[in-house]
C-alpha cells in the first residue's frame, strides 16, 4: 500500500511540474525534494510515470524548470558523494536521481538549443559557490564515478563499519576496490546481487549521458563528445580502476557457471544486464580516438602515441602486453562469443546471451588498439575459437535484413585477420562440427568451412550484402597460399562461384562485375603456385570445368556478341535492368530508392547466375540458355568430348556422379536455415560500406620484394572518383600490384587507391551516379581492356599439361572412377612447368576515417535497439541513423 502512495506522491510531483507556467524556484528544497526523497519507485515506474510528451513540454514551455531539475538532481547527488552515501535513505535518494536523469536525458539532448547547457557553469547564488566555474556535466560525471566505488553502497566495504571508522568517499583509493580480478588486479571480491544493480543502474546513466553523439547526423558525429572526453581524461581520478573494472567484468563472466541445467530460469542473473552495460560503454569509450585527433576524413588514421595520450582508455587497451593478461581476455572474449552456439541436450537448458554484436566490436578495438594481443591472438589455435562463431553468426544472419550490421563486423575482423600469414596457415586445422550450421556436410579444415560459409551467403544472402563480395572474396585472396588441402565441397564450391561470376551475361551488367572474376582467379593462381601439392580436389575440379576458362578466354569482344550475351540474361529484359552493385543506406529519399532498383534488379541477375550454373546450387529447369548447356556438359568426369553414342553413356555416368553431389549438398543434421526477419523487426540505418580501396592498402608477403611489388605490364590506377569505372579499365585484384600504389606512401590521399576502386561502393551518397549506372552500356574496348589482362596463363598451363595426362588414362585404364584419378593428380608435378611464381599480395586493413564513421553508427545503433527495459531512448528524435521496421 505504502508503494503504491509513494508512486503517486512522485506522479503528483511531475504533474505539478508540467503544470506550472512560471518558473519555481531552485531553492523551494519541499517542492524538489519530491522527486528523489521518501520513495522507492523502480525504473520502470519511473519512464512509466514520466511520458515524454511531458518531458517536452517542460522542456519547450518552462525550459527553466527542466533545467533546475537536471541541476538539483545532479547537486542532490554531489551531496551524498561529500556524505560518502553512508545511509540507506541517502542511497536510495541516489537511485532515484539517477532513475530520473536517465529518463530526461534524451530529451535534453533531442533539442540542439540544449547542446551547451550541461557544460555551462552552475547557477551562482547556490549553496555551493565555491564549485560555481564546474561545468554541470562534470559535477554529474564526477559523482556517477565516485558513487561507482562507494563502500557498502556499490563495493565490498573492507573498514569496520560505524560512521566513525567509514572512509571519505573523496579520498578512497579506489584501485582496492576493482570489482573484480583479472588484468592488473588479484583479489576477486565476494559477489553482491544487490550491487551489481545499483552498479548497472549508475553505467546505465553514464551510457545516456554519453548518448549524445547519438543526436548529432552522421556528418557532425566526429566532433569530440565532451562527456566521454571528459570521462576519459585525466581529470576523471577512477579513469584506471574504472577500466580495469569493465574489461574484468566482462571477461570473467562465466553465464553458463557449473553448469546445472535451468539455473537461468530459477534464479535472476544480475551479473548479465551488469556486463552488457560494461561492455557498451567500453565500446563507446574506446571509440574516441578520432574525435579528440581531429577530422575522421583522413584515410590513413594511425594509432600512434600522441592521437591516444588523451584518451587513457585506449592508452590502457593499448599497453596491456602481458601474455596471462592477453589469455584472460581473449578466453572471456571467445566463452561469450562461443555462448550462443553451446549445444545441450535439453533444449533451453543454457543460457544463452545476446552480446555478440558488442562482443565483436569490442574484439575489433582490441586487435586495432593493440597489436601484440593481435599476434598472440594468431599465435596457437585459438584464434579458431574466434572464426567459428563468426562464421556461424554470418551463416545465421545471411538473410535477415534487421542484421547486416552484424554481417558487416563480422566480415571487416576477418578481413583483418587474414592479413596475416598465421591466420592463413591456422585454417588448416581440421574441423570438427561441434555446431549444426546450415551448410553442406563436409569433411576438412576451418578453411573449407570459410569457403562454404562464403559461397552460402553469396549464393543465397540478402541483397544488401552486396557492398561485402569484394571483401568476401578479398579475404579468400589473402588466405589462399597457405591453404594445404581443401575439400572437394569447397573447391566445388570455389568452382561454382568462378561459373556464375563469368558468365558473359555477369560480366557486362554492370562496370564492376568482372573485379570479382580477378579476385577468383587470383585465388586459384596463388593455390596452384604455392600449394599445388596437397590440392588435387581443386586441380581435379579445375579440369573438369575446364571449359569455363576456356570461355573466359574466349569473351566476345564485338558489339554484336555483346548484345547477344545481354539478350540471354535470366533475370531481366536486356541491358535496361541496371546491374550496379550498390551499397548500403545511403542519405536521400532519391538516392535511397534509385539504389534500392539497382540492388533489387542486381539481385535478381545474382541469384539467376548463382542458381543456372551446375553443381551447387541446383540448375534451373526448362528453358536452358547456351551457358547453362556448356556448364552442364563441363561438369562430367570424363574428359573427350566424345561421339553421340559413347556421350549417352557419359551423361548416364554423369547423372549419377550429380548425385552423389548432392548428397553432399545435405545440410548439417539439427541444423535450420537462415530465417529472414520477423516482419516489424526495428532496424537501425548505416551508413555506405566504406569501399574496399579505402580499407585495404596491398603489401608484399615477400618482405624482400617490398621495394617492388609491381609490375610493368599493370598500368597505374587513375586517381578518380566512384563515378568513373567507366572509363577505369583496370581490374580490381590483378595478381601484380598497380605501378603507383603499391609503394607504401606516407601521406595517402583521401582517395588513394589499392585497389581499383569500384562504383558500387559508394562512400558519399551520390544520387546522380545511381542514374548513371542505370544507364551504363558495355564497350568493346571496355571489354578488351580488362579481358586481356585476365590472370589465365598459369591455369592455362596447368590444363594443357595435365588434360592429356588424364585423357590417356582413362582410356589405357578404362577408368570411370573419380578417386583413381584423384590419386593420379596427388603423386603428379608441374615443377619446372608452370610460369615463374608471382610474388603473394596480401591487402591488409589500414584504419581510416570511413570504417571508424561506420562503426560508430552500427555500434550506437546496436545499443538503441539492445536496451529495452528501460527503452531509454525509444522515440526520441535520434539523428545519427534511422529506425526503421522491418
């Protein structure tokens, strides 16, 4: 009953404040008092009982009431910091406080006219002149973080208790009270439900207070938040055992414990809502390198000494180098990225979290902030541990349109990753399925998996993945010299994708289409070059779709075979259907529905080329184009193209070899297919994918071939914007590098260049370009120019010494048997016969203002949508993305 009263002496209290039209003033302590004294109302009570049409109301009618609110609340706070919040009254004053500014908060920042009021002094004539020059903000910050580390309040109190022998909250040394062991710190404290509440409660209001950056457009969003510079600085005396803190928190928590089944369902886990909030603000805290160095606009941002002396969370991150200390985040980061796939044989029986998107941003911080936990990461195995649940992760999200954000992190820390040689050389490690993922059976390493999982979600992805194939296929280039023995699934698959991609109809949709048939063949010439021994599956598959690379070198050129490819196409009327890959949300109702058309019609002419090829993916039956009949006859095991008779009897043989394809085309068991999202499903808009050329630079494997990666018969990139691959013959992954751009420059342009840079990738919202896609027609120079530079000659080779090889056994031995064959090409050489090895070029990731902007949106997006109860900033005008349903 008592509760009840107290709920609406607090709602009285608010309707009074939203019903006054003059100002009441801030010392009248029995009309403020109201809001945070004599009652307990929980959070949810709190934004239940404070709408938000109220809010603004005070807000646009009497903003000097909101604002004396904000500040006695605050001042409220500040007061029992300097009583070291000894009291239970006093405690609970706190929460309420806290409760309310984390409602009103989000309404101060909506308005721009309240961007400055937080960091103007406080009203002088108050009972504390002395603090009068504090900004607000401050004084709040301040408390929050003292309140952090109150004995017996929201720490383990070690002093004897008694007011007498209770320490000053102004002067506690707070590193002894860590919440808990780990990085720097020994001693795991006792652990307190109760606390950990009151802990998440206060992060809770420090996540709101820096949700500011979330009302700012994208274009302002790298100016200096001035809370977390604030937090982060110096003058914030927790700043280290605050870190220390949420890292530990987060990488101790253990949810599935000793592991008794249904424990979640009977006892309330404070630890987890106490975790997801550590994790976020540590992923917003560290996102502040840019803002405090100046413009993001700089494509060659780099970590250095001076750009992160201010922040000291990175400066922390970044100077962690013990070896126990990089074990103990790595195993926290890879127990609750590996949770959601922990399989029981009671269903519901674990836990199961929800953190991942966090957890893979802040794995990205780690690894860009800290480069020895990078290379013990790709040390042992255990980056393995990583690539799993990513990879499950992409698998599972591949359709769903609510998680291309998450798709995206996923891709951009592998692509990182597999700039480096271990990570290529760690993929050889067989696999064990230990997860039901909707992938075809196989038996290999992680790296078959890679491929398996790729070619799934290009084959049968959403549309708006489109901007991620070149990374995709970027990541599968970088790998592929190290890769000892891939399976036969997987270089069927590789196959497949090489078939589909080549297809003439592809490849003259669209300016850019063909980059993705240089990244292909690159893949195959480096796996021939540098592991041709353990990799007679892909060899064998080579020649038995040989004819595909015979077709890629046969394109035609001319203007009327041209037409004629065009007028074949599945998925549309000719050329009109505009086959630009287009990238993501980008600003502008025209835009926005101009590239809409494009990815819809270009993932129409995708899924007709990924689903008329042969093995795979099924063919398409009934009216078969003249591709589709030289697929279907290049995927038989016999190699003469034989008489009518003799090839009746090889389609019957053949028919059967298809199905024993198939039957490896069955899905994992337990496994379910990727579901797309629930129609009403909120989503959060992000910007363009930065373009590949912006977030690779290209570097020798070879360190003493550095000085001279290119070569001469590469012409340099031009230097010109998305707009013009048009006039842009070169091939994006030629295997040598571009005579300009692979010295590594000091002073890389805002457009420098890599690799060629794609029209599809747009970085700035470019409605007219759409327009220009739309109308794009195929040349028979533009052809020429990039069909003659097609890397085929090794693969060429490859064929014309080993078709006749096995052409004549099968006819001396009457061969019909694939594994026979196999055998053959495993004890074989082409020692001496091929073209003298290229040099390996790994593009590796270089940080840069388009992926730090990326993150930034994606990261905030991901925390309006994930903090739910309380919704704390549901409805609010935020200006940094969309929400939008599904």
């Amino acid at each position: 009953m008592g509760n009840t009263d107290t709920k609406l002496n607090f709602r009285k209290a608010i309707v009074q404040l939203t019903s006054k039209s003059q100002p009441i003033d801030a010392s009248d302590d029995a009309f403020w008092e109201q809001f945070w004294c004599e009652h307990n109302t929980p959070v949810q009570d709190v934004f239940a009982l404070v709408p938000a049409n109220e809010i603004r109301k005070v807000r646009d009618v009497m903003p000097t009431n909101l604002a004396t609110l904000c500040y006695k609340a605050t001042e409220r706070m500040v007061r029992a910091v300097d009583n070291s919040c000894r009291t239970q009254g006093e405690q609970q004053t706190v929460l309420n406080c806290v409760r309310l500014l984390t409602r009103i908060l989000p309404y101060v920042f909506e308005d721009v006219q309240w961007k400055d009021f937080f960091w103007s002094s406080l009203p002088s004539g108050s009972e504390k002149e002395e603090t009068g020059s504090v900004p607000l903000a401050q004084s709040l910050l301040n408390a929050i973080c003292d309140l952090l580390f109150c004995p017996d309040f929201t720490v383990i109190g070690y002093r004897k208790s008694g007011p007498e022998k209770a320490e000053e909250l102004n002067s506690i040394d707070s590193c002894e009270y860590i919440w808990e062991a780990g990085v720097g710190f020994a001693q795991s404290p006792p652990r307190n439900g109760n606390m950990d509440s009151r802990r998440t409660e206060l992060l809770k209001l420090l996540l709101t207070c820096f949700s500011e950056t979330m009302y700012r457009p994208p274009t302002a969003s790298d100016e200096p938040n001035r809370w977390i510079v604030h937090f982060t600085s110096a003058d914030n005396r927790h700043a280290l055992p605050l870190f220390t803190s949420l890292l530990n928190t987060v990488c101790a928590y253990d949810p599935v414990g000793i592991g008794v089944p249904y424990n979640h369902l009977l006892f309330t886990d404070t630890l987890e809502p106490l975790v997801e909030v550590c994790l976020q603000i540590l992923i917003v805290t560290l996102d502040h390198d840019i803002t405090s160095n100046g413009p993001a606009q700089s494509s060659a941002y780099i970590h250095d000494d001076s750009t992160i002396a201010d922040n000291l969370f990175i400066n922390y991150l970044s100077r962690i180098h013990r070896d126990d200390d990089f074990q103990f985040i790595l195993k926290g980061v890879t127990r609750l990225l590996n949770n959601p796939l922990v399989q029981s044989y009671l269903p519901n029986s674990t836990k199961r979290l929800h953190c991942h998107q966090e957890l893979l941003v802040f794995f990205w911080k780690i690894c860009d902030y800290n480069k020895k936990f990078l290379y013990f990461v790709l040390k042992s195995s255990d980056v393995l541990d990583i690539l799993v649940p990513i990879l499950y992760h992409l698998n599972d999200s591949r359709a769903d349109q609510s998680r291309v954000g998450l798709m995206h992190i996923g891709v951009f820390i592998l692509l990182l990753l597999s700039g480096e040689r271990n990570f290529g050389v760690r993929l050889n490690k067989p696999y064990t399925a230990t997860v039901p993922m909707d992938i075809p059976v196989f038996t290999g390493t992680h790296a078959d998996l890679l491929i398996t999982v790729f070619h799934k979600i290009i084959a049968t992805g959403h549309q708006r993945l489109q901007p991620l194939f070149d990374c995709l296929l970027t990541i599968l280039v970088n790998v592929s010299p190290y890769l000892k023995t891939l399976s036969m699934v997987a270089s069927i698959k590789l196959l497949h994708l090489l078939e589909a991609f080549s297809t003439p109809w592809f490849l003259y949709s669209a300016p850019s289409n063909h980059h993705l048939v240089f990244f292909l063949l690159e893949i195959f010439n480096n796996i021939i070059q540098y592991q041709f021994d353990g990799n007679s599956n892909l060899v064998y598959t080579i020649i038995r779709k040989r004819q595909v690379f015979h077709a890629l070198a046969n394109l035609p050129t001319d203007a009327a075979g041209i037409a004629r490819c065009l007028s074949n196409r599945k998925g549309g009327n000719g050329a009109g259907m505009g086959g630009g890959r287009t990238g993501g949300s980008s600003q502008g109702a025209a835009s926005r529905s101009v590239a809409g058309q494009d990815d819809a019609a270009d993932y129409q002419q995708r899924k007709a080329a990924l689903t008329a090829t042969g093995t795979g993916s099924g063919s398409v039956a009934g009216d078969e184009s003249e591709e589709d009949r030289i697929v279907t006859r290049t995927g038989r095991l016999g190699l003469r193209e034989a008489d009518s008779a003799s090839e009746r009897e090889e389609d019957a043989r053949i028919g059967d070899e298809d199905a024993r394809s198939d039957i490896v085309e069955e899905s994992m068991e337990g496994s379910r297919p990727a579901q797309e999202a629930e129609p009403g499903t909120l989503k959060a808009t992000l910007l363009d994918t930065p373009n590949l050329a912006q977030i690779t630079e290209r570097e020798s494997a070879h360190p003493s071939d550095l000085a001279s990666p290119s070569s001469p018969d590469v012409p340099a990139v031009p230097e010109k914007g998305p707009a013009s691959d048009e006039e842009e013959p070169e091939a994006n992954g030629t295997k040598k590098g571009a005579a300009t751009d692979s010295s590594p420059s000091k002073t890389p342009s805002p457009l420098r260049r890599s690799v060629a840079q794609r029209g599809s990738l747009r970085v700035t919202p470019a409605p007219v370009h759409g327009v220009q896609v739309k109308q794009w027609q195929p040349t028979p120079e533009w052809v020429q120019s990039w069909r003659s530079k097609l890397p085929l000659q090794t693969i060429m080779r490859l064929l014309q010494v080993l078709v006749p090889q096995v052409e004549k056994i099968c006819i001396d031995k009457g061969l019909t048997d694939e594994s026979e064959i196999l055998k053959f090409l495993q004890h074989g050489t082409l020692v001496g016969l091929l073209p003298v090895p290229h040099p390996i070029l790994i593009r590796k990731y270089q940080a840069n203002g388009g992926t730090t902007a990326w993150f930034r949106t994606y990261m905030w997006g991901v925390i309006y949508l994930r903090n739910v109860d309380p919704a704390v900033w549901y409805d609010t005008e935020v200006k940094l993305f969309e929400i939008q349903r599904v």
